[in-house]
C-alpha cells in the first residue's frame, strides 16, 4: 500500500541573501563536550564569557568552567583548544 505522503530529503541549510557563516578560524567558540552549549569565544588570545545580567569577563589560559546546561566540568588550555 503506497503511503499517503512522498518520502522526503532533508534541504540543505540556506543562508538569506548571500550571508555565510563566519570560519570557526576567526572566531573560535568554546563549547561543553556534552552538550555542545556555547561557554565561551576566544578573541584576541582570551576567552570571552558571558553570563546572565550582564556579567562578562575576559579571561586568560587555562579555562575551567562548568557547563550551565549539563553540569560537566569543560577545560580549554590553549585558544587553539
């Protein structure tokens, strides 16, 4: 019995109007290696945290955080990381 509705493809993603996402080169996200929530971007050979209420800091290597999400511990040694 055919199913009521064709099969189909996922579309590959389309970025309005010729916009691209930026190369992970030139701005590097830190992310928990669980659930892939962003902790942090490095800018400049910092870290660059942001949290609720406006607090921001910028740090330096070696970072430590624990993810907000998950609760796991995440380390980044080097901007490279």
């Amino acid at each position: 019995m055919p199913t009521p509705f064709p099969s189909r493809q996922a579309a590959p993603p389309s970025w309005p109007t010729g916009a691209k996402p930026k190369p992970t080169i030139l701005n590097p996200e830190w992310r928990c290696t669980r659930c892939d929530k962003l902790l942090g971007v490095c800018r400049d050979g910092r870290m660059h945290l942001r949290f609720a209420r406006g607090h921001e800091y910028f740090v330096g290597f070696p970072v430590q955080a624990t993810c907000r999400g998950c609760g796991t511990l995440n380390q980044a040694s080097s901007p490279t990381d």
